[in-house]
C-alpha cells in the first residue's frame, strides 16, 4: 500500500527505519531438502519490521515473542525513489543476503519498484510513456544490474516482487494508465533479470485485493514470466467482514482459483490490520485461511496501524497472532473460524 511506501522512503531518507521488513518461520516441522524449495506443507511466516539490519535483529526477538517459533523467511523492499536505489544499492542488502545464507532453508522475499519516483505522485499521462519506454526495453539495464548484485551477494533464488499493488492508483509503476505495455514492460524486466548466469528468481505478481484502480487481471503478464500469484490484503472496505474480502470481486476466493487455474502457488506479501482497528475476528479468520489455503509465505505488515507485535495498539489481535503462531501450532487451530471456507474440507 502506498501508506507503507512513503514510509519506507522517508526512513531511507532520515536513514531512520522504525518499523519495515519481516520475518518468517515455517508452519511445519520437516526443513527443506535445500536453497528456496518448499515443500507444500511448509509456510514461510513473514512480519514486515525494519529494511535493514535492525529489521534482521528483530527477527530473533519476534521469534522469541512467539514462544520460540522458527522464523525462516526473510522480506523486505527496495526504495522506489531513484534507478540507484533499484538496482540494489541500500546497504541492507548484504546483512539480508547473510541472514539468508546462515540457514539452506530460509527464503529471502525482495519487493522491486519497476519505475524511479515511484511514489512522486506522477500524472497518468506521464506514467504511460514510461510505461512505453520501458515495454521498448529503456530500462532493461537495471535490472540487469539488480540481478548481478543479487547473485553476486550469493541470494540468486530471492522471490521478487516486482510491481506491487499494480492495481492501484498511486504507485507510478501502476498498470491502469496503459495494461498491455504494463504487461510487456514486466516480460521485459523478467527477461532481462533471468538472462544473468546463476540466477534461479521466482517472480510474484501480487495486486491489492480487490479490484481498486484496475481490475488486476487486466494486468496478468503471462504464466511463462509469473512464478508465484500473490495479494496484499488489509482489513479495511471494500470488505467489511472477511467474508466480503473472500467472496468480492477479484478478492482473496479469486486469487486462490486463478492461481489454481494457472497452476501456480499463492502468497500474502503485505496483509494486516487497518481501518477496522483492534480486530481479533479478522486476525482469526485470516490465519484460517492461510492455513487452508497454504500459500509459499505470507508477511503481516508489524507497524501500526497493522501490526501486533510493534504495534501497542492492537492487543487482542496481538495475542490471537501469538496463541496461533507460537510453538508452529496454527495449523492444528486454524479450521473452523469464520466461513465456510475456513472449515476442513470432508
């Protein structure tokens, strides 16, 4: 959301990071065979809590805060003000890239902005020609070089994120001002980042629930450069109750059947509290869901308004997080909250 993003680059700015980046921890016991491959009963558990290496320090203390929970899955973004920035300058990325390859099981999430002044308020007019210029390949270069660095830092498997919220109306590499160059300008960027020697990126397509600005498969690129279809989700209309965000149109039912539908595994990069306030219901039935659903990780955004455990605002879905997660024992609790979907298939 873009709420998150001007906070993140005001952070980059002060060089102050209060609440960003993430963590994750696996929902079952059997660790992975190797780098970046899980087995479908595993779930990477992610906290969005600083970008840099107090958001790596934060890890170990949530993991505590959860009773002991093995947090496994590492997440955070790259500044959209500058192509610099894009191309994997910030300092954290090494302190990530480290935390990563401390554990052959971990799985490091990266989100990427497709455009410089990403949250600079630029006109649809304007976003359209840039969306043009990239779809004719001006921009192939950074991401080039994006994916040198990360192969260099030794993460070449990182789940990128590329465009998030596409859908949306702030973003500038938002998809409305033109879908089809949109869509040619991410099967360029794909191309360009797995044309590297070494790199082994899965790529995650992952709107905001909801229709929003554009319906957002409007801006599907296309199976052979999408790995994963993710969605980030808030508590906050359109959707009032969890069943209205499961059942709306191009809601969390519609993620969970189009990806069935292409084949591809689901993720929550963002989701957490919003305009609803303290909500234990919601924090329940969402957990359920995942549960059910399975996705490759999911990333509760821990500042406030979201958040739960950096977040002294929200202490009845705080403790729901804890009691569900603590001890890896959510699955065994998740069914039979909230709808009908949430409840264990016969």
């Amino acid at each position: 959301m873009s709420h998150r993003g001007r906070w993140l680059a005001g952070a980059c700015a002060s060089m102050v990071a209060v609440a960003m980046l993430l963590t994750g921890g696996a929902l079952a016991t059997t660790p992975q065979d190797g780098p970046g491959e899980d087995t479908e009963s595993e779930v990477a558990v992610g906290a969005y809590l600083q970008y840099d290496q107090a958001g790596v320090d934060r890890m170990r203390e949530l993991s505590r805060w959860l009773g002991g929970t093995e947090l496994r899955a590492g997440h955070t973004y790259l500044p959209g003000d500058t192509w610099m920035n894009i191309e994997g300058a910030p300092d954290s990325l090494p302190s990530w890239a480290r935390w990563r390859n401390a554990r052959p099981d971990r799985l490091f999430v990266l989100n990427v902005p497709m455009l410089e002044r990403n949250e600079a308020g630029v006109p649809d007019g304007q976003v359209a020609a840039l969306l043009r210029s990239g779809a004719q390949g001006k921009y192939d270069h950074h991401f080039r070089r994006l994916a040198e660095r990360l192969v260099g830092l030794g993460v070449p498997d990182t789940v990128i994120v590329l465009g998030w919220e596409m859908n949306g109306f702030n973003y500038t590499h938002r998809c409305r001002p033109d879908p089809e160059n949109w869509k040619r300008y991410w099967r360029r960027i794909v191309t360009a980042m797995r044309s590297v020697e070494g790199q082994q990126f899965r790529f995650d397509f992952a709107p905001n629930r909801g229709s929003d600005a554009v319906p957002w498969t409007k801006c599907y690129p296309g199976d052979d450069v999408v790995d994963i279809i993710g969605m980030d989700t808030y508590d906050q209309p359109p959707g009032d109750s969890f069943d209205e965000q499961v059942n709306q149109p191009y809601g969390l039912k519609q993620q969970v059947d189009f990806a069935q539908a292409h084949d591809k595994p689901i993720s929550y990069p963002e989701w957490g509290l919003f305009r609803n306030g303290d909500n234990p219901e919601y924090m329940h039935d969402m957990l359920a869901w995942i549960a059910e659903h399975k996705p490759l990780y999911h990333s509760i955004t821990d500042y406030c308004p979201h958040g739960v455990w950096q977040c002294s605002q929200n202490p009845r879905s705080a403790q729901v997080f804890r009691e569900f997660l603590a001890n890896n024992g959510g699955h065994k609790r998740a069914y039979g909250i909230g709808g009908d979907w949430a409840r264990p298939k016969k």
